[in-house]
C-alpha cells in the first residue's frame, strides 16, 4: 500500500499519539531476514561492516522496541535511544509538532524513556539472530537523567550498561531540551566527559560516537575536533535538532524544542563541512539532519559523512524511503562513474 494513501490517518492523529502507533505497528511485523550487504554501498566504519549507508537517527525507537527490525524497510544501521540511567517522562504534553508546510518537526520530548535497565533486558534478547546470519547493526544513544546531580556519571553508567550489548554507543550531548546538557560541549567539560567514557568502555572497546548540535561557533568546532582526536572518539555524528528559526510558515513555527526535518538541510550540511575542513579523513564524519532525498544523502558523502541518518523525513515520506535512497545513491554514483561508495566520500571537500 502506497504510503500516501495511509498518510492521513496519520496525520489526523496529534504527531505523538501517530509516532506510537508506528512503533505498534512494525511490533507485529515479523522480523525480517537481515540486510545483506550492497556490494556498491557496503563498507567499514569504526571497525563497524555497515551492509549499507543509511541509519535510522535515535529518537524514533526511544526504548528498544523495534531496532533489530529496522532493516526490513531498508536501513543499513538503526540508533535506538536516548537512554537515560533511570525512567524519565519526559516534559510535558504536547511537546511534538508536525510543521507540514515546512516538511519540518519540532519536538521538545526531554529524553523520555524506561530507563536503561529496562531495555538492555530487551536489547540482550534480541542481540543476535538465530543461526549464522549477521546481526542487524544497532547503536545505542546515551544522556543524562534531568535531574542529574553529576551528569557525567550518568554517562559513565549508560557506558557501562549498554556496551556489551550495542555495536556502538552514542554520546548525545546535542539534545536542547534538558537544560544545561549542551554546556557539555564546551572544551573543558568535553575533556572531562570523553575521559570518563572511553575510561568506562573498559576492554569491551566498543566504538563510541559522539553527537553534536548544528548550532556551533567556529571556535566551538574547533574544540570538538580536537577533543575528539585527543580522546580518540570513533566517530562524530553532525548534527542533532536546531534551535535556530529560518523563515516557518506553519502555525506551529513558534513552539520551543528542537527543529528538524527540511529547514535544517542547508544548516547541518555546512557544519558537517566545517568539521571535515578541520578533521579531513582523520575521523569518520556521519551527517545527519533535513536528509529527505537521495541526492541530499549524496551531497553529505561528497561533503565528507561516511553514513548518513534519518528520522523526519520517515513522517513525510513514509517507512520505504531508507530504500529508495540507497536505490538512489546508486544511480548517481553510475552517473558519476563511481564503482563504490568509499570513492564518493568526500570528495568535494
């Protein structure tokens, strides 16, 4: 069934109430055979064999409960979380708006979830398929509980919790709607943060990213960069949720919470350029933000991202679309006489 004809009954539901019912929905889909690997857009990132480029970013599966299914509709990876130590609820409702005239969304959820007990149960369950097939790969977001008395510690214990069972963890500090996580950002406090968690990953060596706002001074990338070379972070994933306002024509244009979706295209695209202006082929680079299209997912790999992520483009376009950008990158790889995804990776940097 086309997706524009399911569309409205979505959208006649509030953005939330909708977001639930596609987790419900894909919990009775049988799990699918996992994806095998494209040989045009397969490769190894981070130690990581990635059987295509397109991830599903966190925030869309808060809690585990269909990550290890996401392949079924095309993704090469899926990023399950953000995950706090103890349950949360999150601000207050309604705090998800769908900008339809924007093609955007804004959301102001506060890291809502059961909490990381809870879902390494559930992730231990389903950490391996049956028989020799590989497993889907599933990266695990981590933050901080509002009401943290040592953040970091936090971090330290979403580190120790879930590395045995992800296949990379994701240090979100980007997010804007716990207060005060950003400050993590700065020099001193990321120094801090990343020699806690690389120190906490003990021998399991598990791949650590880390995540980023797109809402960054020059200086400020600078010492991300550095900070990650200096604490040899795995990856860096640009960008999070933007708390800029580009000219909106929706009525809800003025709601607080992070803006994603098409006004954040041009926006995390030119970070993603500053971080690799500064970092070249020194770190892999994931970009992420207003990524709707196959040609946009190939401007971030000619810009420098290895892998892409996407989240608010699903509610536009519809469950299908992870396909029809990998469909997509290869036809403009063809165009372009490129063989192999590794030959496009930035390119126009």
């Amino acid at each position: 069934m086309s997706y524009s004809l399911v569309r409205p009954l979505f959208f006649a539901l509030d953005a939330e109430r909708a977001h639930h019912l596609s987790i419900a929905l894909l919990r009775l889909m049988p799990t699918p055979a996992p994806a095998r690997p494209d040989p045009a857009l397969a490769q190894t990132v981070a130690g990581i064999h990635f059987p295509n480029p397109v991830g599903l970013a966190a925030g869309y599966d808060k809690e585990g409960l269909v990550a290890h299914k996401m392949h079924g509709l095309g993704f090469g990876f899926t990023e399950l979380g953000t995950l706090t130590p103890m349950p949360q609820p999150g601000n207050p409702q309604p705090r998800l708006f769908r900008l339809v005239e924007d093609r955007a969304v804004i959301n102001r959820m506060g890291f809502n979830n059961g909490g990381l007990a809870a879902a390494a149960e559930r992730v231990a369950k389903r950490r391996r398929p049956a028989g020799d097939d590989p497993a889907p790969v599933v990266g695990i977001n981590i933050g901080a509980n509002k009401d943290a008395a040592d953040r970091i510690a936090d971090y330290v214990t979403g580190v120790t919790c879930m590395a045995p069972l992800a296949d990379y963890l994701t240090v979100n500090i980007s997010s804007p709607n716990t207060p005060g996580l950003r400050a993590l950002q700065d020099r001193a406090a990321l120094d801090q943060l990343l020699g806690a968690v690389m120190a906490a990953r003990g021998a399991d060596r598990t791949p650590i990213f880390l995540k980023v706002a797109p809402d960054l001074e020059p200086a400020d990338v600078e010492d991300i960069a550095a900070a990650c070379l200096d604490h040899w972070v795995d990856a860096l994933i640009v960008s999070n949720t933007t708390i800029s306002r580009p000219s909106l024509r929706s009525a809800h244009a003025g709601e607080s919470g992070g803006l994603s979706g098409a006004p954040l295209t041009d926006l995390s695209l030119q970070r993603l350029r500053d971080f690799r202006a500064i970092l070249g082929d020194r770190l892999p680079l994931i970009g992420v933000g207003g990524i709707a299209t196959a040609e946009q997912a190939y401007a971030r790999l000619r810009a420098g991202a290895s892998l892409i992520q996407l989240y608010s483009a699903l509610v536009y376009e519809g469950p299908y679309l992870p396909k029809r950008i990998n469909a997509g990158l290869k036809k403009l790889m063809a165009r372009d006489g490129f063989t192999h995804i590794g030959q496009v990776i930035g390119i126009d940097a």
